[in-house]
C-alpha cells in the first residue's frame, strides 16, 4: 500500500496562518498586536517551542528555512503516522467475520381468491 503524493499547504484566516501537511500541522504563525508568534514541531524535548517575530514576513521567512532543515523530517513523521493508521485499519478489517450476503427466502403468497 502506497501514499498517494502530496504537498505542504498554507491554510491562511485573518490572524493565523497555517503550514498543513495531510491535514496535520507543521507550523503556523498567529498575529498579535505587538508581534507573530509562530508555532513549529518539535523533535527534540517534545513540547511545541513558540517563538516571537515582529511581522508576518519575517515570521513566513523563519517558517520556510525551518522546512529546509527539518521539513523533510517531519513530513516522514507525518506518512509514518499515516502508514500505521492504513496498516491499523486494515488489521480490524481482516479480523472481522466475512459477511453473510443471502437472502432469506420469502413464504409464497397466497392467491387472492375473487
């Protein structure tokens, strides 16, 4: 079983932005008033560091070198995750019993008598 390709993409509201791959996140800017806080994966103490950038831009900009270094990482984590849930799904379906498709007979009708 196969992964069909796929591609990160942007998922952009009026105050947040978010970097998707397979419907799972891989970073996302929120604005603030007086700065942009962005959110990436972390693969090193487990918890989501949030960093502080004056604009959007900049903040877009660190979100693009951080898919450079580690972008191909957490898109590998990503399919890992899918692959597992494919071979999950098809596991409980092989432990279920086969379906039984017959049809009950139907008594013969009567005839109307008239």
């Amino acid at each position: 079983m196969e992964l069909e390709p796929a591609e990160p993409i942007w998922i952009k509201t009026a105050e947040r932005a978010q970097l998707r791959y397979r419907h799972a996140p891989l970073a996302d800017y929120e604005v603030h008033p007086d700065h942009v806080a962005v959110t990436t994966r972390s693969y090193s103490t487990g918890f989501r560091p949030t960093l502080r950038f004056a604009s959007e831009e900049v903040a877009r900009r660190y979100i693009l070198a951080w898919m450079k270094k580690w972008g191909e990482r957490a898109m590998a984590d990503i399919d890992a995750q899918a692959m597992e849930g494919l071979r999950a799904q098809e596991a409980r379906l092989a432990e279920r019993p086969p379906l039984d498709f017959t049809v009950p007979k139907r008594p013969l009708r009567r005839p109307r008598r008239g």
